[in-house]
C-alpha cells in the first residue's frame, strides 16, 4: 500500500537488529529474527545481523516455513526437529529446536519472533524450547509488539511526507526550461527517493514507427542498447504500451514477455505514459530484488508517469510552436496540462445525476474540478480556482491537485485535508499565488455531504421549493496563511435537490455593458431547467453565460452540478 514503511530504514532496521539480540539472550538461543508482514501480508521479510559483514535480507510467503504457518495460523509454535508438529511448505530452516511467537496489531498478526537452537547448559546436549521460555517470549513479545508499531506508524508518517514533498518538488521542476532529458532525469532522481530500482528508463511510441524510443536510462549497463530496440507489443514495456495497462512482475525470468537489457533484474515495474486517454509512452523499473515492488509503489510511480507525459508533451509542443508567438506557445501547453487532469466523465451514482464540465477562455487559467472515489458509497466533489493565468497557474493546479489526492488517500477528515493542503500550497508558491477551493464528501447511503471551502464562490444549494442556501463555511483561501486552520460542515440533501459549483468565470462574466452574470442569473436558469438532467442544466448555464457576455467570455466557465433524484 502506498506509504508503506521503507524495508532497511535506519531507525527501523536498528529496532530490528537490537530486538533480534535481546531475543537470541532472552531465550538463550543460536538465531532470533524479527519477520514484518508486508505486501499486505502476502510476505514476509526479516534481517539477520551477522557480526562481520551487512543485513542479510530473508523471504518468505506468507504461509511458507515456521514464520508464515505461524504468521497464518497465528499461533506460537515449540518443537524439536526431531518431532515437528506439522508438515510446512516452502524453505524451512535447519534448526535443532525452535521457538516461533506470533506478534499482534489491531488483532492482526503484523510480525513473528523466530528463535532457533535452544543452547544447553555448559557439557550437557542440546534441549528444546521450555514452556518457560515461551512464556517469557510470549511476554516480551507485547512489548516487543508495541515498539514495532510506533517504528512501522513513524516509517509511514516520514514516508508519506517525504512522497508528497518529492511530487511537488517534480512539479515544480516542469516550470523550469528544461530540456526533456534533463527533465525526465530529474523525475527519475526524485522518484528513487520514494521507490528503490537498480534500474530504470523512460520509453516514448514513436507515431508513425510504433517503435519504443528510449528517451532517458540509468542503471543499464553497457552494450545493452540493442535490448532498447523494442516495438508497441514486444516485451513487457511493449505489452504496456500496446494496452495501456500497468505491470508488476515479480520474477521477470517466469514472463515470456520480459526482454532482458539488465542480466541481474529479477522484478519489474512498468506504468503507461497517458495523455488525454493515449499512451505516449512507458514508465521502466527494474529491481535486482525478487518481489520488489508493489500496488502501492505503482500508484506511486503513476502519478510520476503523469508528469513525465505532461512534461513530454510539453516539449514536444514546444518544438512544434518554436516559430510561432511565445504567447500563443504558452497558452497551448498549459491548455494541455490543465486537461490532463479533469474528469473525462461524471460517475453514475444511484439516487443522483451528476455532471460537470471546464470551458477554457483563450487565456487559460487554473480552474479544476473532479469527482474522486474517497471510499465505498462515498464521493468527494471538489472544485477550485488558482489566482493568474497561464502555465503557472495550470503547474500551481496541478500541484494542488496533487496535494488533494495525496491527502485525501491518508486523512480522511476534510478540515485536516484542507489545512495540510494549505501548508503544502503555502510552501511551495509565491506569496501572490493562492487557490480557491471547495470540498466536499457525499454519503450516499444518509444524503449528506460534508464539505469545508477555502474561500471559493459558495456553491448554490436549491431546494425543490424553490428556497436556496449557500455553502459558506471553511476558511480562507489556500497558499495565503502558513497555519490557516478550517471548519467542517454537514449538509443533508433531499429529492429534488440541486447543487451548483462555480468559479467566478460564470458569476463574473461580463455583458458588453459591463454588468456581470451574477448569483441571481444562475438561480434563475437553474430553477427554469431545474426539471432537465444535470448535464442539461450544465448545458443550460453555459449556454446563459455565453449568451450574456455575447461570446465575449474573459475567463474559464467551470460547472459541478448534482441533482438529487427521488
């Protein structure tokens, strides 16, 4: 899962080791390791620490040897080799006597203490484990327990930060004049921070070729170009970019897919390059390590992969506009960004219509909205605006975006995900640049939505008798106070209602006479189509601004509507 603690981090690995020595005293024993559950539970890793060289890593799948029965059957295990218990699958190791205890959180086996070869008393032989030494094992073990936790929740704390930090550092990078390698080489630097590889490279499809064009590598060695002649369809990275589909492999020498440019990888890693629903391209690690990677890094690796494309076709429109105005250059790029990342489509709710739509002006600003699975039955809504206009403000989107997303994945209390968005957003802009957002999680089993705005236009809420509301409470914009801190609030929704979110490109549109479009104008046009679908009043509302203003639009018209159905 993403945010799951780095294996070999110092403050971890250090628990481990003086944890395995305190054991190998405790019980009076030859070997004592400490296995951790990863993968979800599907392995288990542990460290031996010998004395005159580094961690040696061990694995196992859960289920397999004395740790994974003991990790799936969750009980303590005591025996001699002479006389096992039970028959086990997958290595087993040599051993005289052995003491295996399951460790507990939150009523889950997360951990398992393996103790191996009972010592003997001075010239008397080898004996096993006594019930002894498993109650005090088995004591130690609660302790034992509780200091992994803290050491696993302080890996994840640190890790999550550092993720966040690295993907607003890789966003910040695309606003450099970069050349694409130099850009590209910089997301792999940053990306190795959060996900380890022993190898990596970034693959572009050639158009009109179908060829995989290697546009940046590091950890190949040489006379391995010819493994970078791969077509759409050929090996694992052409299989990718063929469907548009991620891989994990997690021994690459069991895929026929694999075409081999590294002899020592053992697990691969592959995400597509997308841009507007096409593959541009190929995200490549490869790890000497069997079963390195997971879900959670993928996810990870996906949203690095989103800013490689974006900063690969904004060079390639960069090369393509040289000769045209720089004006006119940048507009089409941010134009390109801000797209990559709207909703292509409204989800299909039961008991509510959704819809909503971003019409981009000529001068592209840094309007969003998005519909964002938070958990089963339930259904974030966000809209926002960033302050300017142009590449700038679209990065500045994406970088909140980002933010969002990140936040919303490890904190599910929306004043938390506000204020750490904030903080984020306050660190990494200008003191001039801020966002206007608003936020809000519908529960569509009780019809509530419970929302915070950081100081957007405040959506329009009509009920079916005709009266109106507006949802006000939050706290000021974002990016503009360092600890700005924000309220929550729950608003129950009844059939035939409809909720309006807006940017201010439709409440402030201009006539040619100079008077906006105003709050007023969009309860009347939502009340007249309030009986249509809510792509129909998003239609309806376009249609009234641009009327209004007689074509004339000076900013981006951006609309979320949500009817409530009976």
């Amino acid at each position: 899962m993403l945010g799951e603690p780095a294996e070999g981090t110092t403050r971890l690995q250090e628990l481990l080791r003086t944890t395995s020595r305190h054991g190998r005293k405790l019980v009076d024993c030859e070997i004592a390791r400490i296995w951790l559950a990863r993968r979800g539970g599907r392995r288990l890793v542990a460290r031996d620490f010998p004395e005159d060289g580094p961690p040696v890593e061990l694995r196992l799948a859960r289920g397999e040897g004395l740790a994974g029965w003991v990790a799936s059957s969750g009980e303590t295990l005591r025996f001699t080799a002479a006389d096992p218990p039970t028959a086990f699958t997958g290595p087993v190791p040599e051993f005289v006597s052995a003491l295996v205890v399951p460790l507990f959180r939150a009523g889950q086996v997360f951990a398992v203490i393996e103790c191996l070869n009972r010592r003997a008393p001075d010239g008397l032989a080898p004996g096993g484990f006594t019930a002894a030494d498993q109650d005090i094992l088995e004591v130690a073990g609660e302790h034992i327990a509780f200091a992994l936790d803290h050491a696993l929740l302080h890996e994840v704390s640190a890790r999550r930060a550092l993720e966040k930090e690295v993907l607003l550092e890789v966003v910040k990078t695309l606003s450099a004049p970069l050349e694409l390698e130099e850009v590209l080489t910089a997301i792999l630097q940053s990306l190795k921070q959060v996900v380890d590889f022993d190898g990596a490279a970034v693959y572009l499809v050639n158009k009109k070729s179908q060829a995989l064009e290697c546009a940046v590598q590091v950890g190949y060695p040489e006379g391995s170009e010819e493994a970078f002649g791969l077509r759409v369809g050929v090996g694992l990275v052409g299989w990718v970019a063929k469907t548009g589909e991620s891989v994990i492999v997690s021994d690459v020498r069991e895929d026929g897919r694999y075409v081999a440019a590294r002899p020592s990888t053992r697990s691969e890693l592959a995400a597509p390059l997308v841009l507007k629903g096409r593959t541009i391209g190929v995200f490549n690690l490869e790890s000497d390590r069997l079963d390195s990677y997971h879900e959670g890094q993928l996810e990870l690796v996906s949203a690095f992969a989103a800013q490689a494309a974006v900063a690969i076709e904004r060079a390639r429109l960069t090369r393509e506009l040289l000769e045209r105005r720089r004006l006119e250059k940048e507009l089409a790029i941010a134009r390109e960004i801000q797209e990559s990342f709207l909703p292509k489509k409204a989800p299909e709710l039961p008991g509510f219509d959704l819809a909503g739509t971003a019409r981009a002006h000529d001068e592209v600003g840094g309007d969003y909205f998005d519909f964002i699975s938070v958990s089963e039955g339930q259904l974030g809504l966000a809209i926002a605006d960033v302050s300017g206009k142009g590449i700038p403000a679209a990065l500045i989107m994406a970088g909140f975006r980002m933010s969002l997303l990140a936040e919303i994945r490890n904190d599910f209390a929306i004043r938390a995900v506000m204020r750490k968005v904030n903080s984020l957003l306050y660190e990494s802009t200008d003191s001039d640049k801020f966002v206007t957002a608003f936020y809000g999680v519908l529960d569509l089993k009780s019809r509530v939505l419970t929302f915070a705005n950081a100081g957007h236009n405040p959506p329009m809420l009509l009920r079916r008798d005709g009266t109106s509301e507006h949802l006000h409470e939050g706290g000021v914009a974002l990016g503009v106070l360092p600890a700005a801190q924000y309220d929550e609030r729950p608003q129950a929704l009844q059939s035939g209602d409809v909720l309006v979110l807006y940017t201010d490109g439709v409440s402030e549109a201009m006539s040619p006479g100079g008077d906006q479009f105003g709050e007023e104008r969009i309860q009347e046009t939502v009340l007249r189509l309030r009986d249509r679908s809510a792509a129909e009043i998003v239609e309806g509302l376009v249609a009234s601004v641009t009327e209004w203003c007689e074509g004339r639009s000076s900013d981006d018209l951006t609309l979320l509507v949500l009817k409530v159905l009976d």
